[in-house]
C-alpha cells in the first residue's frame, strides 16, 4: 500500500472512531464521569487525527453532524427512502426557520439493504452545511435516485447558496477544513461523512459552480440480488 493510501485509510479509521464516539457521548448524562472520560477520548483522537493528516485549522467549510442520535442501519437494512424518511426530524432541527426543505423521494430507490451505520449523521451533516451556505430563506432539496447504472441509489442533497470555488470543492473534505471563525466549527463534519459512507462501499462527492448552488451527491452500492433484477 502507498504512503497515500495508508495514510487515507489511517485517517478514514480515525474519523469513523470519532463518529462513533459522539454518537455514544450524546446518550450520556454530561454529568457522568463517563462522559467527561469520553470526551477526553475524542479530544485524543482529534489530536491523533490533526497529526495523521498533518493539519491546522484552515478556513473552509464544515458542518458538524448533529446532536441527537439515531440507531443506524447496515447493509440488510432499510432502504435509502426509509432512511431519509427517518432522519427528516433531524434535518428539520437542523434547518428551522432558516431553510425551506424539500423532499422527492424516487420509488426506484426504496431498495432494502442500501443503509451505512450512522447514515442519519451523514444527512444531518450535509443538511447543516447547506443551511449555513443558504442562509435565512434559503431551499434545501434532498432527493432519492436510481442509478443509471443500475448497480446503485443516489442521494443528493442541495442547496442555493453562493456556490463553491474549485479551491473549496477540492479541500472541502478534508479533516480540520473550515471557513467558519475561530470557535464556530472543528472541520469534521464533511469528512466524517465521508468516511461514513465509504465505509459502506459508497461514495461522496460535490458539484457546484460559483452563483449557483451546491449539491452533494451520495452514491450507495445495491445489494447484489438487486442489481441483477435491475439489469
């Protein structure tokens, strides 16, 4: 393996560790000792991050992925749609009064099977960073797709906001990146997105052009047996 990949997986390993950690962390009474053991456990693996990536805080963009937690699904599971379905409290939260959210799920993608653990924080996550870009009024849209391909289920999520520079777009995953100020924001939330989902086999990607938005698309490979029937 190249020094690349190894440190790409080390750094993937991590991020999902954290993800995990917080889940647990939010059940707790923050007046537990355990609670404050376990934020003495993310604050070490944030360092052990910082140093396997080799970053300092630099201004981008990050959302972080919600406070309240939500049991997550593996392959064998619920489909894309249920999952959204099911995560839309969350998202709400997240949006209030700020966004207008809009939802088109695709019966194409109501396949069981297709769901990552903690898919919930990957909604949430990309939820918040399109409500900080759009900002008071602004429309979030979160929809489902069959892929072309047949081998996959899509889910985009966008928003109108200002749009992303192709500087921003090529760093905006990268653990520790954020525009926002000083104490606003650690730079976690897109990469461990990321991480979340392609853990499950997926893929997560961003396409926007200056003016014009952003949208986010996750792609969820089938189970096998579905993909043959899709074929």
């Amino acid at each position: 393996m190249s020094e690349d990949r190894r440190g790409r997986a080390t750094e993937a390993a991590l991020l999902l560790a954290l993800a995990r950690l917080e889940r647990l962390a939010v059940r707790l009474d923050p007046a537990s000792p355990i609670a404050a053991d376990l934020a003495g456990a993310r604050d070490a693996l944030e360092r052990a991050l910082r140093a396997a990536c080799g970053a300092d805080p630099v201004h981008g963009i990050d959302q972080p992925a919600g406070t309240v937690p939500e049991s997550g699904t593996g392959p064998g599971g619920r489909s894309l749609n249920d999952a959204v379905s099911a995560a839309l409290a969350r998202v709400r939260g997240v949006a209030g009064d700020a966004l207008n959210v809009d939802v088109d799920l695709s019966p194409d993608a109501a396949v069981s099977g297709v769901v990552p653990p903690m898919f919930d924080d990957v909604l949430v996550a990309l939820a918040a960073n399109a409500r900080d870009a759009a900002g008071v009024g602004g429309q979030l849209t979160i929809a489902t797709r069959r892929d072309l391909s047949g081998d996959g289920v899509r889910l985009e999520v966008s928003d109108n906001g200002p749009g992303l520079s192709p500087h921003v777009q090529a760093r905006v995953f990268d653990p520790f990146y954020t525009t926002r100020p000083p104490g606003m924001g650690r730079g976690l939330g897109l990469s461990k997105a990321r991480a979340i989902v392609e853990a499950a086999g997926g893929a997560l990607e961003v396409r926007s052009t200056l003016g014009a938005g952003a949208t986010f698309v996750v792609w969820l490979p089938l189970p096998a047996g579905s993909r043959a029937r899709s074929a």
